[in-house]
C-alpha cells in the first residue's frame, strides 16, 4: 500500500498542498479528481519522489521508499516524455532495461504491451509517425512494461478513442486483480466512476472527499428521492413538506423536509394508491458529487 501522510508543499508563498493524506491499497484502483491547480499532479510527483514535500511522509508497504523501490512503480506523466524519432518496440526495451528487467524479458512485454494495444504491426515504427492517440497508448505501455507493483497515472485516457480506453481498462483491471495499486488522475468522470474501487477529491490543495464511490453518494444523497409509480402522482402536491423538483417518464423526483419519517408516509400513501416500481434516495451523480464538495 501506497501512503501518503499529512503532506505539504510550498512553491514560494503558493501553498500547493496542505495537509494531503491519501492511501492506495495494493489490488485497488484509486481515482483523484480535482480541477485543474488542484495539486494532483504535485501529489503525484511527491508519491514518486521527484518532488519533495515540505512535511509530511510518503511510505510503500510500511517503509520509505528508496531508489530500489522507485524502480518498482510504473508512473505516466501528464507531459508525455517519450522520443519522437525512437521507434516503438525500441523505447518499451530501453525503458525496462532502465528498470532492470533483462532485453529478452522486455522484448516480449513490450510487444505484447504493443499487440494488446491495437499497435503490435507498428513497434518498428518511429513514435512521430503515430496519430497523437496512438502515441498515448505507446506512453500507457511505457509505464507498464517494466511489470510494476504499483502503478501512478497521471491523466492516462486523455486523447484515446473508445476502444483503446476499452483496452486500457482491461490492462488496469488485470494489474488490480494482481495485487498492483492503481492511482490515477482524470477530467473524465464517467471513466473514474466506472473504473475506480475508491475515489479521493482534491480541491485547492486539500482533500475534501475520498472514499468508495458509492458510499460518498450515500453520505451526500441528501432529502431527495424518486418515486416510479402507476396512475396520477398528482396527489402529492398536497402533502406537507413534499415538492415535486423533477416529473420523468414514469414517476418523479421528489424532495422531502419535516418530519424524519416523512418518507415512509409518501410510501405507504403511493403504495395505498397503486402498484409501486421503486421508491428510494436519489444518489447524486460523480459530477454532482465533485461540484458540491468542491464549492
């Protein structure tokens, strides 16, 4: 498990980040959602050690990492850092072998890196010939080809399609099911609610939110609820502490003040009146979640 604690950095009189403590468990993807100056990617860069932090510490599986460790960790830069004149197949080797993985062992990763994602018929090409997607597989397979026990993603589906999301997703899920911690940054909140085990949102330097998706909706589903029912739902106007905010296809969503038990009033009443599909809180959706604890 990756640990972060308490940590904060200073660029001069900016406080970049104040007091981040995250965690990634080993076999977990976490997402990290922030607005752009947030302080990810400084968070991700103290995690790797290329920056340091003010105080604070960083820890692997209980200990500091050193160099050794480092060596360990598959990291994607939001700045892409490869060799426009290197062709592929040769980058992926030179890069393992700078992990310490043997030519013939990362000759092979590093195709099949390459065939999984849909470029496997262009490894001798050089990396400028590639469409700006197609270079961001290369740098996805970059970051993997060394087989690393944890990995740090800096924005990995920006510019990819569909299907080479599709194929990342697979590679990220089969690096989970083996025990490799995930943490990656994206603007792309469908992906990270699809994808990710736990979630952490950073805003102007500090976390304001982390935990499993599902519970933070729970936490924040507040007073609304939607209700899908047969017949007229009218009935409802007239029931103190009840407005309707939203009519659907077939029901609507409704949001309740006054008594604590006011829910199970309006469900015994619907029930009462006709066949009742389903009553139950209205979760916000991540984007929901991100805007309001990111006000």
């Amino acid at each position: 498990m990756l640990v972060l604690d308490t940590i904060t950095r200073r660029f001069g009189e900016r406080l970049a980040l104040d007091d981040v403590s995250l965690s990634v468990p080993d076999g977990r993807m976490v997402g990290f959602v922030g607005a752009n100056g947030a302080g990810k990617t400084t968070t991700m860069r103290i995690a790797l050690g290329v920056l340091a932090a003010d105080s604070g510490s960083v820890t692997f599986r209980g200990k500091t990492p050193d160099l050794a460790t480092r060596r360990r960790f598959g990291y994607m830069p939001e700045e892409r850092g490869l060799y426009p004149k290197g062709r592929l197949l040769e980058q992926l080797v030179f890069l393992a072998r700078l992990h310490g993985v043997d030519r013939g062992v990362a000759t092979r990763r590093g195709q099949d890196l390459l065939d999984r994602l849909g470029l496997g018929d262009r490894s001798r090409d050089k990396l400028e010939s590639l469409s700006l997607g197609n270079q961001q597989r290369v740098q996805v397979a970059a970051s993997l080809v060394h087989d690393p026990e944890l990995l740090v993603l800096d924005e990995p589906f920006s510019g990819l399609d569909p299907l080479a999301v599709d194929a990342m997703a697979d590679l990220l899920r089969e690096k989970t099911a083996a025990g490799v911690g995930v943490l990656f940054s994206s603007h792309q909140l469908d992906l990270v609610d699809r994808l990710c085990d736990d979630l952490v949102i950073l805003h102007a330097g500090r976390v304001v939110a982390s935990g499993e998706p599902e519970k933070l909706r729970r936490q924040r589903a507040g007073s609304r609820y939607e209700l899908v029912a047969e017949g007229d739902l009218g009935w409802l106007d007239a029931v103190a502490g009840v407005r309707i905010v939203d009519h659907r296809r077939h029901g609507v969503v409704l949001e309740l003040s006054g008594a604590p038990d006011l829910d199970q009033t309006v469900l015994a009443e619907a029930v009462r009146r006709g066949p009742v599909r389903s009553f139950a809180p209205l979760l916000p959706s991540l984007s929901e979640l991100f805007q309001e604890v990111s006000r």
